[in-house]
C-alpha cells in the first residue's frame, strides 16, 4: 500500500471516529457524515472514488474478506440532503460474522470536494436507475 492509500485509509477511519459524534445530516436517508460540508454546490468530480470507497469498505465491514456480487456506478450528481452532490451507488455481498452472506445490500457513497463524505445504507431512491459495472477490485479486498 503506497503512502497516499495509508494516508487516505487513516484520515477515513479518523473521520469515521469523529462521525460517532454526529446526528444523521443525510436528509432523513440515514448515514454518517465524515467531512465538512461547505455546501458549495458546484462540486468537483471525485476521480480516486474506487480507491476511497476501497479504502471505506476496508475499515466499514466487519470481514472485507470474500466479497460476492460486488457492482458499483460511477459518480453521477444527485441531490442528497438538500444539496447537489455527486453520489457513487455500490452493491455487494459481504460476509458476516459466522462466515455466511447476508445478502446484496445497497449503499450510496457521497462526496464533497472529491472526497468521501457519507455511506447512505438506505440507497433506494439515490440509486435508483443508475448503471452498476463490476467492481472486482471490492471482490479481492483483503484486512
């Protein structure tokens, strides 16, 4: 893992922390907020977001190991709480703790300033008709 991941791998699990903290801001959808949000509406594309989601997942699921079914959509702007974001929606299939699979579940990655603010776990409407590609690199995660 290079520099630049580990750096992004500590400042996500410090944000995650720091979220424990904060009331649900998601516009009622449910989630932790991880970043400030300025509320700056013109956002820039988040370029790195399979590498911050990877990095998220990582320290999110209880087991990252064997991952199934794993299919995610790029970027597109949604408006999440009131405010235009862009939002990448992501399935999978994670192991739980005994070691079966729970089931596909749906999730909504959403970034300010490029970076990864929120995971929304009730995605629904936020992802409805985007266009999920396979994401592999979630298949082969590792702890």
């Amino acid at each position: 893992m290079g520099a630049s991941a580990k750096f992004l791998a500590v400042a996500l699990l410090a944000g995650s922390l720091a979220a424990c903290v904060t009331d649900d801001q998601g516009g009622g959808q449910g989630g932790m907020v991880y970043t400030d949000d300025r509320g700056v509406a013109d956002q820039p594309f988040p370029g790195d977001y399979r590498a911050q989601v990877l990095a998220f997942l990582r320290t999110y699921l209880n087991n990252p190991v064997g991952i199934r079914d794993a299919a995610m959509a790029e970027p597109v702007q949604r408006t999440v709480g009131g405010r235009l974001r862009y939002v990448s929606c992501l399935r999978y299939n994670a192991r739980e703790i005994d070691g079966s699979y729970g089931g596909v579940v749906q999730r909504a990655a959403v970034y300010v300033d490029a970076r990864l603010d929120r995971m929304i776990e009730k995605a629904g409407d936020v992802c409805a008709g985007v266009a999920y590609a396979p994401f592999p690199e979630l298949e082969k995660l590792t702890r």
